[in-house]
C-alpha cells in the first residue's frame, strides 16, 4: 500500500504480542487509504465493518488481515462510535484503549512508532489507558475488561489511575451485550493460564455484580479452581471450557447458573452441561469431601447414586471439577482422587445406573399384567433405584419378583 502512496502501518496485539516475543498470526494494518481506495487496490477483500473504515484483505494463504482508515472518533454511546476519517496516525493511536495495544510498525523500514510510550510499559508490565483513563472507559465500557484479561495473561499490574477508572465504570458495564460479556468469560477461560487473577479482579472491581450478580461475591476458593483446570483451546478438548465455566458458578447452585448462562446467552448445550454438574456438585460435594478427606472412598452404593444423578456421560467432568475444589481448598490425597475417578468411571460404564441398564423393560412388566398406565415410568424408577443400592438383582426374574412387590405397595399407597 505503501508502494500506491499510502501511508500504512501494521498496528494492534500482534504489534505487542511481537514485542514481548510471542507468536501472532493476525497482523491488522491502519492506512491513510479510504476503504475504497483499499478496495480497489486488493484482489480479494471483504467489506468487514465499511462504516468504521474496515476492510477485510485475504492474504495467499487465505488468511484475512483488517485493514482500517486512520480515524477519530466523533462521538460514542458507551460501546459504539460514531467516526471520521483523515485523521493522522497519531491521531488514530490516540483512540486506542492501551499503551501496549497504541504502537505502531513499519515493516519495510523496520521502525516503530509508540507516541505513548507503549514499549515503557511492556517493559514495566503495566496495562495503561491511553491518555485520560476515565474517558476511555466511557469511550468503550468493554475496555474494562480487556484491561483486566490482558493484564491476567500477560501477568501484569494495572495502572493506578486505569484502576480507578475500571472501577468507577462497572455501575455501566451492564450496558454491554451479554454476547460481549460472554466473550469476554470465554476469552479470559481461553487465554489466562490462571483466570482467577482476572476474576478478582472483575469481583472487586464490581464487575460481577452488574454482569452477573450470581457471582457478586464470588469465593477465592471457587476462583482457584479454576486455575486447577486445563487451559481450553485444543480442539479434541471442547470440555476444558465447560469444566472452566462450571468451576466458576460451582458455589451458586445449579438452578442460579442456570439462570445467569441463560441470560449470557450460552447454548442449550453448554447451559446443561455446567448448570448440571454445578447442580451435582452443591447435592454430593459434602459427603463425598468428608469421604474423601477421611482418607477413604464412599461405598459403592453412594457413588453408584452419585453416577446415576450425574449421569454416565458427565461422571468424568465431575470428578475432575471436584479434584478442581479440593485442588483449590488444598488436603486431599491426589493418589485417592486418582483411584475415585477410576472407580466412577468402572461404575459408569459397567453397572446399572440408568433405566436402559435394567435387565427388564416396561414391555416385559406390561407382558407380566404386573403395571400399566401413568404408574409404569414411576416403578421402572423404583426399580432401577432398588439395583443401584443392590447390582446383583439386575435379572429379569428377581426385577419381576420385585416389581410385583412394588405393584402391591403403589395401589395399597
């Protein structure tokens, strides 16, 4: 771009992440160029955010880098600006959120350009504001908390006075979008190896409780079991974040988790997964830690009714979010949480726990005359119920002999 007259330079995290030796692939550009101007000087774009002067440039490899008009801002709501363009390069760093996130690099002659004194800060590892703290949190109330992520990846100190300003804009955070919020819940579970240095962070700071009021008072215990799990981001491993997350809401019960992932707007998917285990955990985290505290494991019929309420599927994450707490409180034995997460998957996979585990079926008591009707569902249940404290009367006769019993007891109830 330079070549066609324009002045260009190659700005934002992966200007930073270079400085402080990291990898990064996304390389985005601010140019003197109008989008138009862009447009017509590369082969492939795509018109990513035009009215805030964005282009979109594939690169050979398919890989697309944001191009943007240098610009200021004219007005803003608290999340969305209003800007123009023909402004300097200067004047484009100048609206930017950090110190460390407002230098500039010129490829072809090898020179930065930092008139904030970005590179200071990286050395000092500080998250600064650019300029007046407090006007760049009203600028972009979401700059609150990228501040506090950036400075939980890169284990950095926040600056005094973008502390304060964090802290005087979370009354306003609620004007983000829950889509924002959970992004931002993803992207500290995704990048901070300890997201308990964020969280807080975003608790005492009073983040939490105008995003999530579940969360408001949220424990330092529950905080560093967190940190206790796997860092998502492989891609055989999508539940790193579910097991993330549930650590998170794993004191508020499952009912208020529930609640607060819906209104975050997580999936269908993801809400049950965490809101289920979280639920689990508040039912089985007493008598299983004293258990376990003790020295010993609960007899098989205890956690033969822990696997079925979890479900087989889930027994796994549980376990491993219940080492999380106890990681975090500190005291257990890791040799017996190993041999209990051995024994629950045994128990899972190979007894009766579930209604299609049961060695007869609603068509075999139907086909015995023994029930019929709305009461069918509910003695299957007493049943299964009855081989989850006694595995060995998992056969057909002895679960007819048995359900006859049951039969007699519900028309005589």
């Amino acid at each position: 771009m330079q070549r066609a007259g324009f002045e260009t330079w190659c700005v934002g995290g992966a200007v930073r992440d270079a400085l402080l030796g990291e990898a990064h692939l996304d390389w985005d550009l601010a140019t003197a160029a109008t989008p138009t101007q862009v447009r017509k000087l590369f082969r492939r774009t795509v018109p990513v955010g035009i009215e805030f002067g964005t282009i979109g440039v594939l690169d050979r490899d398919n890989l697309m880098h944001e191009v943007t008009t240098f610009r200021r801002d004219v007005k803003t709501d608290g999340r969305h600006a209003v800007v123009e363009f023909g402004a300097s390069l200067d004047e484009d760093l100048a609206r930017r959120d950090f110190t460390i996130n407002a230098i500039a690099y010129d490829p072809i002659d090898h020179r930065l350009h930092d008139p904030f004194g970005g590179q200071i800060d990286l050395a000092r590892r500080v998250v600064r504001a650019v300029g007046d703290a407090d006007a760049r949190m009203r600028e972009d109330r979401l700059r609150a908390l990228r501040a506090i992520r950036f400075a939980a990846r890169f284990g950095f100190e926040i600056a005094p006075d973008t502390w304060t300003a964090i802290v005087e804009s979370a009354p306003f955070l609620n004007r983000l979008s829950p889509e924002r919020v959970k992004q931002e819940l993803e992207k500290t579970m995704e990048q901070v190896l300890a997201p308990s240095t964020a969280f807080v962070r975003w608790r005492d700071a009073g983040a939490f409780a105008s995003l999530v009021p579940a969360l408001a008072d949220v424990g330092d215990e529950t905080l560093r079991a967190i940190d206790a799990l796997p860092r998502p981001g492989l891609a055989g491993r999508p539940l790193r974040k579910t097991l993330r997350i549930a650590a998170l809401f794993s004191e508020v019960g499952g009912k208020p988790a529930e609640r607060a992932l819906r209104d975050l707007r997580f999936s269908n998917q993801d809400t049950a997964n965490v809101s289920a285990l979280v639920d689990r955990w508040s039912r089985f985290a007493t008598s299983l830690t004293e258990a376990v505290a003790a020295g010993t494991l609960p007899e098989d019929a205890e956690l033969r009714r822990l696997a079925a309420s979890v479900g087989r599927l889930r027994v796994a994450a549980f376990v491993r979010l219940a080492a999380a707490r106890w990681t975090a409180t500190g005291g257990v034995n890791p040799a017996l949480v190993r041999r209990l997460h051995r024994r629950m998957l045994t128990i899972a996979f190979r007894e009766p726990i579930e209604l299609a585990d049961l060695a007869l079926d609603g068509d075999d008591l139907r086909s015995a005359g023994i029930a019929t009707g709305p009461a069918l569902g509910r003695l299957l249940h007493a049943l299964l119920q009855r081989v989850i404290e006694e595995p060995a009367l998992n056969t057909r006769d002895a679960l007819l002999e048995a359900a006859r019993d049951y039969a007699r007891l519900f028309e005589s109830a």
